[in-house]
C-alpha cells in the first residue's frame, strides 16, 4: 500500500489516492464470478489471459486525468518562467546601463549625455528576447517567448545612472 505524508502538497497525493482506489475496484469486479452456480470452477489467475474491458478502460480514464493535470501544470510552469525571464533580463538592462554610465564617468571625457549612455548600452538581451517596438530613450517592450513587459527608462544626469523599470 502506498501511503503519504499529510505534508505533502499538490495533485500528486489526490491522483496516487484516486488510482489506488480504482485498482482496489477493478481488483473486485475481476475477482466475482458472475458463471451460473452450478457449475464449481474455482478462479485460478494462472489462466487467465490478457486484460479485462474494465481493466483497459479504467487505466486509460486513469492516464487521461493524469495527462490533463499535467498539461496545465506545464502552462503555468511555462508562464511563469517566462515572466521570470523578463525580470532577469530587466535587471540586466539595468547592469548593462550601470556600467556603460561607469565607464563614461572613470574615462577622459567624463560623462556627456544620456543618449550617449543609451546608444553604448547593448540592448540585445539574446535569442529568445526582442524589443516590439524597438527601444527608445524613453521607453520600450520587452518581449520573451509567450510574455512581456512595457518598460520606462529613467534618464541618466551626471550625478545618477539610468535605470529601466
């Protein structure tokens, strides 16, 4: 027998419970003998062959709830990663902003304007990102697979770097 611990979470414990029952079922249905009484044959599971109807049926209804359960715990994983995506690649806007603003103000020239700053920081975040439409000083979208994130851009002065949000 299978059992579980009342700290575990999820759909997995409902479904394992669930199976267990309808095993436990379909094991009664095939053990009755439903031959005329009179004659005495005894079940012997040694003969029998192959799968009752009921028993295909049942594990087929069975994998089908599974399925189902499973591909839509699938679509809120997949959700989800692409929002985390977009926070990962915000964060590095913000990196790649952050040091392109450091870079200007430890060279020669020192800090000029914020579109300088704008124009040297590499906005391809990579394959699976892209900005619809393309990114402006002020503003843009940021796009990853299924999700995305309209973004401002916070302009960038002598004393403080820009910053997307």
């Amino acid at each position: 027998m299978i059992g579980f611990y009342p700290a575990d979470n999820g759909i997995a414990p409902i479904c394992a419970n669930v199976l267990i029952s309808i095993l436990r079922f379909v094991q009664r249905i095939s053990a009755v003998d439903v031959r005329p009484q009179f004659k005495f044959r005894r079940f012997n599971p040694v003969n029998q062959r192959g799968f009752t109807l009921i028993e295909i049926t049942s594990v087929l209804i069975i994998m089908g709830v599974m399925v189902s359960v499973g591909i839509k715990k699938f679509e809120v994983v997949s959700d989800s990663a692409s929002i985390t995506a977009l926070k990962a690649g915000v964060r590095e806007l913000n990196t790649r902003e952050t040091l392109e603003w450091s870079k200007m103000k430890l060279s020669e020239d020192g800090y000029t304007t914020d579109l300088d700053v704008f124009n040297a920081v590499d906005k391809n975040l990579g394959p699976k990102y892209f900005w619809d439409p393309a990114p402006s000083v002020t503003s843009g979208t940021l796009h990853h697979t299924s999700a995305s994130v309209p973004l401002n851009r916070h302009e960038s002065t002598v004393s403080s770097m820009g910053y997307w949000d």
